[in-house]
C-alpha cells in the first residue's frame, strides 16, 4: 500500500512523526510536501497528494494543517476523493467502514501526536464494509460526482 502525503507549515511536525510510523510499518509512502515548517499554502500541497490517490498511483492519502479542515476542503475538489477529517478513532474507523473515505485529514493543532498515530493506524488497517447501504450511498456520491 502507498500514501500520500501533504501538508502545510502547520502539519509538518505531525507529517514527520507519520512518516516514522510508515517507515516503522515498512508501508510505501510519497511525501507531496510541504518541506520545512516556512510559512506556505496548503492547496497546493492537498491537490497533489489527492491526485495521486485520485489516479491510483497511491492507494490512500493523508493531509495535514492546522485544524485539518481547510486541506481536506482543498482535497475534497479533487474528482474521486473522500477526504475524511478525524480527531478521534472511531470516526477513522467509522469513515472507511461507511464511506470508503481514500484519504485522511489531521489538524495538528487539535491532535496530539499519539492520538494522530492511532488514527492514522486505524484509518489505513479499517476496510470498506461493502455493507449494501454503504455501497449505495458511496454510489450516489461519485454519480453525482461524474454528471458535474
């Protein structure tokens, strides 16, 4: 499995500390930046990690800023992404199991480190459970998703 990974200035403390649980794992992993704590933007940064997901070059991703919310906005404009923001595990658990949710955002500032490992753990290990109510409900999305 290969993620992807992005972040802003806000994420990437927290984005260092994922990719030392990923490497730890042995899990494959492209790192879309960002690549220092400089003040940056982080569209850029969600929109690459997205595509990669989106096209299959990687499998799942994850995005990180501040609070999460505003790079999963900017990963959620990418056709085929559920970009998920969790601050717990059972939202990570119950995202993927429900929605099929391809990517995960963190806010690093609302999530400590070992709460963010754990979600991350349980967000990649969590599979879709193909749950007929869950597959339709993912099925309207991407429909609506390709007549835009």
């Amino acid at each position: 499995m290969s993620i992807a990974l992005g972040c802003d200035h806000g994420g990437y403390a927290l984005k260092q500390e994922i990719i030392r649980y990923l490497e730890e794992k042995g899990m494959d992993y492209r790192d879309f930046g960002c690549p220092d704590t400089s003040s940056c933007d982080y569209p850029g940064y969600a929109i690459e990690a997205a595509k990669a997901v989106a096209s299959g070059e990687c499998e799942k991703g994850i995005v990180i800023c501040t609070t999460g919310i505003g790079i999963s906005i900017a990963a959620n404009k990418v056709k085929g992404i559920r970009c998920a923001l969790c601050s717990d595990t059972v939202s990570a658990r119950l995202t993927r199991e429900h929605n099929n949710s391809n990517m995960l955002a963190l806010g690093a500032g609302i999530v400590g480190t070992h709460l963010a490992l754990g979600i991350v753990d349980i967000f990649l290990h969590t599979e879709f459970s193909q749950e007929e109510k869950h597959c339709r409900r993912v099925a309207q999305i991407t429909a609506w998703e390709e007549s835009q």
